[in-house]
C-alpha cells in the first residue's frame, strides 16, 4: 500500500495488506460482505502483502472450502473477520 492510499484511507502504522479495489457482485466476497476500501490483512490466518501471495492463496482454495478473510475496515478503524465459502 503506497503512502498516499494510507492517507487517503487513513489507515495507521502497522496494519499491512491489500487495499480491496472490487468486489464483484454475487461473489463469495460480496455474500461475506467484504467491500472496497477495506484492507486484507489475512487469508486464513496467513498475512497478504502482495498480490503474488493473494494470487497463491486464493489459488489453492477450492469450491466448498470455507476461507476466512481478516480484513481492517478504515472507515470504522477496526479489525473485522469474514467468513466466505468458496462456489
């Protein structure tokens, strides 16, 4: 996440991860109700820093898995999990 996104959000020191740009409509993210702006700290547990690890990650999950996604949510300044089964 580069400095002017961690402005823009307001997001503190120390919270890591991706910024989610786009949730597609009928998704398991948007059924988890995961949303743009938020920030992916993990995938089950494990941190995300880059997309290559996302990319790895999500591609190992298969459909009826359960992945829980912890996420930061800027607007509440907190740390949320969100439980999404994999289709």
């Amino acid at each position: 996440m580069c400095s002017s996104d961690r402005r823009r959000l307001r997001v503190p020191d120390g919270v890591t991860g991706l910024i989610i740009v786009r949730v597609e409509p009928l998704s398991p993210g948007f059924d988890a109700d995961l949303e743009r702006g938020q920030i992916l700290l993990e995938i089950n547990r494990r941190p995300v820093r880059s997309m290559d690890e996302y990319r790895n990650m999500t591609g190992t999950l298969h459909a009826g898995d359960v992945a829980t996604f912890y996420v930061y949510e800027p607007q509440n300044q907190q740390r949320v999990l969100h439980t999404l089964r994999i289709e």
